[in-house]
C-alpha cells in the first residue's frame, strides 16, 4: 500500500481583482522529483469547500485563478494529488474577493431581463462614500430572497401577505412535520414574489442538533443559471 501524500500548508490568497485570485502554498517533499500536482478548490461556504474546481493538475505551488463574479469571501483549499493517489485538503484559506460593479459586464440576456439593473443591498446600511448601498445582479437578486424569507408577514403594511414565518420557527419544535411545513410555505413564498425573476428547482430542509438548515437551488430567468442559498435557522 503507497505511503499517504503529504498535505499541502500554508495556503495563502491575494485578491488581483477583476475577478482573479492569486494563491501559493507550500509543500513538505519536492514536486517535481515525486511527481506531485495540485487541484485547487474554492467555495463561498466553509462547510462546502470543494463547490468548485478552480484549478487542475497545477505543477507548481502558486497559480492565479479567475472567474469570480461577485463580491464575497471566497475559501481555497488545495489537494495534492500522483496518479490517483489524493492528499487530505490542505486548510481552508479566506480571500475576499471584491468586484467593481462599474466594471461588470451583462450579457444579452440579462440585459433582456425585466428586473432592475441595481437596488438597494440588504441588509439596508451605509457605504463608504456616505451614500445608500447598492448592490446588482446576483447579490442583488439573493437580498431579494433573504429579505422576502426573513420578514414577518405583516411587517409590510401596505403589503401584510409579504413575507414568511421563518424567524418564529425558533418557538417550534425541531421534528418532520416543522421541515415539510416550511419547505412548503418557502417554495410557496419564492413563486408567489419572485417568480418572474427565479423559478424555484428545489427546497430541502435538513435539521441538525439546534439547527434547521433552509437550501434553496433556483434557476435564474434572466441567464438560465442555477444558484444556491442556505440559510441556517437556530431552533432551541
């Protein structure tokens, strides 16, 4: 049985902007006499490192990466790999990635869709220029979701059916009946508010130990692209 590979260490980034990431680590045997190269993996969730693969079979241990699209922390993990032979993930290192939105291009197709350009971000708050945050595209489009899912009905006064129960769901009891009933009144919500902008492919509702875990896959109407949302409800 081949000796295990030794894990990749010291996993740092440095944001380049337009989108592209420059990352480096170290390794504890020398890479070219032992053959090793590296897959890079990058995610927006710690808890779901190898969401996408950024890089393969890098024969190095430095590379820059691109094709971020929106402003937000990133987590890179990186995987040393000889033949078929893997190394544990290396430890996740975190990057903030920032964008300029002046400098975002849209596409023919989105360019077609009939939601606004840009609005206000959520949660609502201040930028460093003085003025109102805005945000556009897909994090525009996720405040949408998230504001929809965390306000009460009834908050809105001029629309009281708006909204959903999902904060109260900490005064009910963590069990099947709780997850089905939410995975319907979400997926109810989603069609009912933001069906001309999303059509909702699925809502699956986990439950750990005093959590209740909401993820939300959805096709995007203005590009026909799949994202995904979770969100984590704290229930005693």
């Amino acid at each position: 049985m081949p000796a295990p590979l030794s894990v990749a260490a010291g996993v740092q980034g440095r944001d380049l902007g337009n989108g592209k990431v420059a990352l480096n680590w170290t390794y504890p045997a020398d890479i070219i006499a032992q053959q090793i190269v590296f897959d890079v993996y990058s995610s927006a969730d710690p808890l779901d490192l190898f969401h996408t693969l950024r890089a393969t079979a890098v024969a190095d241990t430095n590379v820059t990466v691109s094709g971020f699209t929106e402003s937000a922390d990133q987590y890179f993990t990186v995987v040393a790999k000889r033949g078929d032979l893997q190394s544990l993930p290396s430890k996740a290192a975190r990057v903030s990635v920032k964008l300029d939105a002046a400098a975002v291009t849209l596409s023919p197709a989105r360019m077609s869709a009939a939601a606004p350009s840009s609005g206000l971000g959520f949660p609502f708050q201040i930028d460093g220029s003085g003025g109102v945050y805005a945000q556009a595209g897909d994090p525009l489009l996720r405040g949408k979701i998230l504001q929809l899912l965390l306000t009460s009905p009834g908050e809105r006064v001029n629309l009281p059916e708006y909204g959903t129960r999902l904060r109260d769901l900490v005064f009910d009891f963590n069990d099947d009946i709780l997850a089905a009933t939410t995975e319907f009144m979400v997926n109810r919500a989603l069609q009912n508010f933001l069906g001309d902008e999303i059509q909702v492919d699925k809502v699956q509702i986990g439950s750990q130990a005093g959590e209740l875990d909401v993820d939300i896959v959805y096709l995007k109407k203005a590009d026909l692209s799949r994202e995904r949302l979770r969100i984590g409800i704290p229930i005693p």
